[in-house]
C-alpha cells in the first residue's frame, strides 16, 4: 500500500515537472524579438550619439545632454526593440538608458532605475518612462521617488500608483488602434493622473508601434507605421519635458 501511495506521488511530481517545463518552453517562445532593424542601429555611426551596450542596459549618450530618460521595456518584448525610440530621443537631447529586464518582466526589477540615478550623477533632470506593463512600473517607481525626478511617460500604459500629489509631469500616450490596452482600466486608473497630466491619442497608432519587434498578438491593426509612430511620440515628449 505504501509503495502504491509512494509510486502516484512520484508520478505526480514527474507530471508536474513535465507541465513547468513545457510552460517554460511556451514562454521563451512567446517573445517578441527586435525587427532586424533596430538591431542595425545599435551597429550603425549615428551623428551627435554614442552608443554603449552594457549586460544590463543600452546608453545613448548625446555630445548636449539637457535631460535624463530612463526606459522601462514592455512585457516579453526584447529591449532592443526600442533602440530606434531611444535613438530619436537622444538626437533630441536625452541620454538614454533602455534597461534590460529579467526575463523580459520589469515586475522582476521594479528598481532599476536606483542604478541608473546613482551611475549619472551628473544629469539633475530625469524622466521615466516605459511601455505597456513597463509603464506601469516605471509609474510605481516614480509615486515612490518623485524627489528624484521631473516626470513620467505611460506609452499603452495605466498607472496604478497615486501621482497626484508627487509634482511631476505625466504625459500619457497611446494609439487609436490600440487593442492590447485595456481601456476600461485604464479610466478606472485615470484619476491617479495630476489634474495636469497631459493625454494624447495617436491616430492610427497600436500597441506594438512604439516599438519595432512586429505585430503583438490580439493588437489593432495599424494604419500609420511604427516610424511614424515613434515620430509623434517623439515630438509630444519632447513638448512636454
């Protein structure tokens, strides 16, 4: 009876460990990987900007820096995949930090951004930033630490923190075609914008377009490109900080 009882616990844990490793393998196969590319700019001489990639991160530094941008990449999607965002943030004056999370999960490293304030001391003016559930996170960090910066930016993101009171600028943008954001909670969440904060749709704009790694399963479809999209995005932060 007791051999019996030991054999099926022995069965269970063999069929669990099947069904955790086949998960595992679902998931790294559920990324979104750079587009081509963006993985030719980060080998590619760009005018007025270094380039660094770092095990942790990608910096872009520009020769005139007027502010910090700290970047929060979206879930599962490859940190690469905003290589070309960064850069046209860069040539617009903001060093650049694109952080690379574990497991492609900013819930996993909710404080990276700590580092990167501690390794640019020089640089007095920060925003953070970040798409979908990166946005979120890189909310969260700013309810708590808004002494250390100037500001937020949600792409396709909601922001579960409280910001009204912390006295930064929130500037919130996603797309018309936008069917990976969850609307409903994202007006159940607005109220934790200041009274200032700053909306913006992006007519013909999706999800996957702030980035360049490809259509993302259940979005809109687009109907102006990722460059175009980046463009506008661009152009809205840098009126705003």
């Amino acid at each position: 009876m007791k051999l019996m009882k030991r054999k099926r616990l022995w069965l269970f844990v063999i069929l669990f460990l099947l069904l955790f490793l086949l998960g595992t393998v679902v998931y790294i196969n559920d990324d979104y990987e750079a587009s081509e590319e963006a993985l030719a700019l980060l080998s590619r001489d760009i005018p007025g900007v270094t380039i660094r990639e770092e095990p942790d991160r990608i910096v872009f530094h520009p020769e005139n820096v007027s502010s910090g941008l700290i970047f929060y990449p979206g879930g599962k999607v490859d940190h690469r995949a905003y290589v070309p965002l960064m850069t046209s943030l860069s040539n617009r004056g903001f060093l650049c930090v694109l952080l690379k999370m574990p497991l492609k999960l900013a819930i996993f490293d909710p404080d990276a951004a700590n580092r990167v304030l501690t390794d640019f001391p020089e640089i007095s003016h920060w925003v953070i930033t970040g798409h979908s559930l990166g946005g979120t996170m890189a909310s969260s960090y700013a309810a708590k630490h808004p002494e250390q910066l100037d500001g937020v930016v949600l792409l396709a993101a909601y922001s579960v923190s409280d910001l009204r009171e912390s006295g930064l600028k929130v500037l919130s943008l996603y797309g018309s075609e936008d069917k990976v954001l969850n609307l409903k909670i994202y007006a159940e969440n607005r109220s934790n914008f200041p009274d200032d904060a700053v909306e913006f749709v992006i007519d013909g704009g999706s999800h996957a377009g702030f980035g360049s790694y490809g259509p993302q399963k259940g979005d809109g479809q687009a109907l102006i490109t990722s460059e175009e999209q980046i463009l506008i995005t661009v152009e809205k932060i840098a009126e705003v900080f």
